[in-house]
C-alpha cells in the first residue's frame, strides 16, 4: 500500500516542479519576447518616444518619399541575399533571446550614455544648410507621440560635396545592405524577401553607419558614393563618401541621424509603410543630432530657438 502512495506523491511532487519550471520559463521568455521592457534595462533610459507605431519608410532608407533613382557610382557592396548569415531574424539570431528594443547585434546591453557626455564630434558636411530638423514635420517618416515626426537632420549643399565621419569609429555598414544596424525592433526577413523578389536593392539609398564607441551610432544617408568600407576605423573629420539623393530623395543631401542601439525607447512607422514594406512597426529612438555636433550658429539656433541669427 505504501509504496504505491509514495509512488504516486513523487510523481505528483515531481509533475508540479516540472509544471511550475515551465510556467516560470514561459513566463520570463513571453516577457523577454513580447516587446516588455525588463526592469533593469529600462532603468535610466530615456523615455524620449512613443510606444505607438505608426509611420515611415525605411529609417535612414527613406526620408522624402518617391521613387529611387539607383545610384550611377553605387556602393562597393554587392547585392546582398536576404538569407545573408548575419541578418537578424535568421535561424542564429532566432536561437537567442534578446529583450525587446535593444539592437540584436548590440548584446549585452549596457545603459546608453547620457547626451553630456558625448564629446569629439564634428559637423559631417563643411558648410551645410539644415533643410529639415529634428523632431514634428508634416514630412517626416516616423510617428512620435501621434505626429509625423523626422527622425534625423537633413543637411544639404551640393551634389557630390565631401561627407567626412562626425566622430572616430568602426565601420557597421556602408552601401545598401545596412538595414540590420539600424536599430529595427523586429524580423526584417520579410523586407528583405520582399527586396530580392521585386528587385528593390536598387532602391535603397546608400548609407553608412558608423560605431561610434560611446554607446552610439551614426547614420549617414542618400551618397552618392561610399569610400570606406565595413570593419573599417575612421577618425573624425574623415572622409566617408560623397552627397547624393540615393533612395527616396527630392535632391541631394546628407540625412544624419543618432542613436543607442542600447536604448529602451521605440519611434513608431507609419501602419501604411510598415505594412508596404515589410517593415517591423518600431525603430530604436533617434536623438537630436543638433545636441550632440557643435554649437553652430544659424543652424543650431534657429531650432533651438537660442536666439541665433
Ligand atoms: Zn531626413
């Protein structure tokens, strides 16, 4: 008699150990994958965006919207396949667990550095006019707290002016195969399906993003031509490439952009282009490039409303 009840408590002790291990990893793995942000990573980070997906085109891929015009100099990168081994969303990043909203090519995470302390940066391009700022614009391609919002300055002069790094760094990305370093929260496995089905490579702008060893990233959009390559060190003042209107561009200009692959904070896309394009519904938040390059007069005044001329 005794055996048989013993038996069967073990087995009943052991199915609620086994039942609750289970719910507990379901749990922790649900919260990980379900788009929660884990307490300790939200901590310090800011909360500078909202949650809600809306607008855009491809991040630094699009910015003014129409259609490509395929660059006559093109990247020195060849066509990349969708099922390139170090594209996210393929079988080797599935098979890990990454908290919702940091980069998957930014693990482990560590907390983003606050604005202040960025230093050595240097304006991309000489002597540039900001054709469109940081922040709400009828134009813009992200969507922060409901309004269109443009998550980048738009820097122009001429066609084919110099394009020199903003701050010393390593090469992440320079050509079109760039979308994997831009801080996408989400599969890009079908945009990239959709890309090689339609032909679309073409289309996308040239672009290069640089580590730029502080937590950061810049992103650098629509060259002409790209004169370094992935892996590369580049110092600040260094020249990167030339300024073209690659991707869905109305005429040549630098679209520059910042941001913490660390970061916790999402901007939405436009449901529409999302959807278009195959697009995940959220990037990693941009910050305001104009708080991080030098003081400019003009430039910087007349969007920080500091009284500049
Ligand atoms: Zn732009």
């Amino acid at each position: 008699m005794r055996r048989p009840i013993r038996g069967r408590r073990r087995i009943g002790a052991t199915a609620v150990a086994g039942v609750l291990v289970f719910v507990v990893t379901a749990a922790l793995i649900g919260r990980l994958e379900s788009g929660a942000t884990p307490g300790a990573l939200t901590a310090g980070a800011n909360q500078v965006a909202s949650q809600e997906p809306s607008l855009s085109s491809a991040a630094a891929s699009a910015d003014a919207g129409g259609t490509a015009s395929p660059s006559p100099t093109a990247t020195p990168q060849p066509t990349p396949p969708a099922t390139s081994a170090d594209a996210p969303g393929t079988a080797a990043a599935s098979t890990r667990l990454y908290p919702a909203h940091i980069a998957l090519d930014a693990w482990p995470p560590v907390e983003p550095k606050p604005l202040s302390a960025l230093t050595g940066y240097v304006w991309p391009i000489a002597h540039p006019r900001l054709t469109l700022p940081f922040g709400p614009t009828p134009w813009g391609s992200r969507v922060v707290d409901r309004k269109l919002f443009h998550d980048g300055v738009d820097l122009a002069t001429f066609c084919n002016d110099r394009i020199v790094a903003t701050h010393d760094g390593v090469v992440l990305a320079a050509g079109r195969q760039f979308d994997n370093f831009l801080g996408w929260v989400g599969d890009l496995s079908a945009y990239y399906h959709r890309l090689d089905v339609h032909h679309l490579w073409p289309d996308l702008p040239i672009v290069v993003v640089i580590d730029d060893g502080n937590t950061y990233r810049s992103v650098y959009a629509h060259f002409w031509k790209v004169v370094v390559k992935p892996g590369q060190r580049v110092h600040a003042g260094q020249l990167i490439g030339y300024e073209g209107m690659t991707g869905h561009a109305t005429g040549c200009h630098l679209h520059y952009s910042i941001f913490s692959p660390y970061q916790t904070a999402t901007f939405g896309i436009q449901a529409k282009v999302a959807k278009d394009m195959r697009l995940p519904r959220l990037e990693i938040a941009r910050v305001d490039p104009l708080l991080i390059l030098p003081y400019r007069r003009g430039i910087s005044g007349s969007v920080k409303n500091l009284g500049g001329s």
